[in-house]
C-alpha cells in the first residue's frame, strides 16, 4: 500500500521538477502587430496613402505627410513599405496597413 502511494505521489509532482519554459523559435524577437489602424490613448494611426519615390518614401498618416524619422501624435515613423508603416509606440513596433477605406471611387 505503501508502495502504491509513493508512485502516486511520484507520478503527480513529476512534471513540476522537469517542466521547463521552452520559446518559440518562430516568434520575432521584438513583439509586432499588423493591423488597419492602431490605438493609443484615445489616438488611432491610419494610414491613407503611401508616396514611393526613388529617392525616399513618405506616407499620409492621420492626414498629415510623414518620413522615415519623423514623429506623429507620439509615434516614430520606423519604415515605409508597400501597403504599410512601421510605427515605434513607446517601446512596442506595429505595423499599420494601408487603410482600404477611401472617399475615392475607382474610375472605369
């Protein structure tokens, strides 16, 4: 009977003693998020046009024309890329997609 409740025991408290934190090799080292606009502290970021060019990008954030580096309502510009803006919020990076809502119609 002894014997029994001593495996009992050993079986129960086992996974405690070897259990180990294991990281996900696939997860990016700093935490980024995609999303169509981001909000923090009563701002939204949307991203309404982006401007290539061969020397530099910029892109139309809140209404206002931005650059790699420049800084928007608390958000540093980080990169500009096809269809989205890296914004660098405090000590977190996310990615805002270009906003698919627009006043323009597509002409035929």
């Amino acid at each position: 009977m002894v014997k029994q409740w001593m495996i009992c025991i050993g079986i129960l408290f086992t996974p405690l003693v070897f259990a180990e934190v294991i990281n996900d090799p696939t997860r990016p080292w700093r935490s980024e998020s995609v999303v169509e606009s981001v909000t923090q502290e009563d701002v939204t970021y949307q991203v309404s046009s982006i401007i290539k060019r061969r020397v530099g990008s910029s892109a139309i954030v809140n209404g206002q024309q931005v650059e790699i580096g420049d800084v928007i309502e608390g958000a540093r510009v980080q990169k500009i890329e096809r269809g989205r803006v890296l914004l660098q919020i405090k000590e977190r990076q996310h990615w805002v997609v270009l906003s698919q809502v627009s006043g323009l119609k597509k002409s035929r």
